[in-house]
C-alpha cells in the first residue's frame, strides 16, 4: 500500500483573505438594499393613503344599524355608495345612475353580482314607499353586506 502522505509532501496554506465593508462593492449594494427600502416604505404608503376612503366609508357604513331596516338607513347606504364609488371613480355619471343601471354599475366595479337586481330594486323602492315586511328585513341585511363587500372589493 501506497504511503500518501509521503507522496504529498507538506502542505501549505494559502494566505488569508482579507475581509472588509469598506469596499466599494459593499456600498453599492448597501445602497441598492436601502433605495428598495425606501420604494417598498413609499409603495405601502401611496397604497394606504389611496385605500383611506375605504376604511372611512367603512366607519360610516358601521354606525348604521344592520338590523335596523328603515328608509333612512337604505338611503344612507346608497349615499355612502354613492359617495364612495365618487371618490374612487370622479364620474359625473354616477349622480344620475338610478335603479338597474346604478346596480350594474357597483356590479362591474366589483366583477361579480352579489346582490340580486330585485332585491335591490325593492329596497330602493323602500325609500319612498316605507312598506316594511319580513323579507325588506332580510333583504336590507343583504344590502348592508352587499355595501360592505363594494366597498372592501371594488376595483379601482
């Protein structure tokens, strides 16, 4: 049997490598990780400030009482929509929107139709007609959270 290490001889270590920060290289991608920083901070921000109508016409959306089924509260959903979808688009269009044309507009905004059109046909009819039955009930609960969802999930 073959003896390596003779064979080898003595090894000898290379010298060691240095290490430093101070390099240029290190600047550069010091400054690179801290500019992404800086868009990440002012991405998050341009987004929340943007989205601020959201959560306001949320706030105003929970101080009407779900469960109270009134014209009044029908009207200030529809308002608070109103306002809301304003905010978001700055259509003019939208202060004349009326019944089937104002629901197709939420619904596109929102690629989906989560309300169905004669339950809110109805209750816009409840504003003026004031006729309160088992089903304006339930069907003003489901235009609560038909408003809720609009305003969480409309595209902008």
């Amino acid at each position: 049997m073959i003896n390596i290490k003779d064979n080898i001889g003595t090894v000898i270590p290379p010298p060691s490598v240095q290490f430093s920060f101070d390099t240029l290289g290190w600047k550069v991608v010091g400054g690179i990780i801290l500019l992404l920083i800086v868009l990440l901070i002012w991405k998050l921000w341009k987004h929340h400030t943007k989205n601020l109508y959201r959560k306001e016409a949320l706030q105003l959306l929970y101080k009407i009482d779900q469960n109270q089924a009134s014209p009044n509260n029908v009207y200030e959903i529809d308002k608070l929509l109103r306002i809301t979808a304003y905010t978001a688009y700055h259509e003019n269009r939208i202060k004349q929107l009326e019944g089937k044309e104002w629901k197709l507009f939420l619904d596109q905004k929102i690629k989906r139709d989560v309300l169905k059109d004669d339950k809110f046909l109805m209750l816009q009819q409840f504003i003026f007609s004031e006729k309160l039955n088992p089903e304006t009930k339930e069907n003003f609960k489901d235009y609560y959270q038909y408003a809720e969802f609009w305003i969480r999930k409309h595209a902008l």
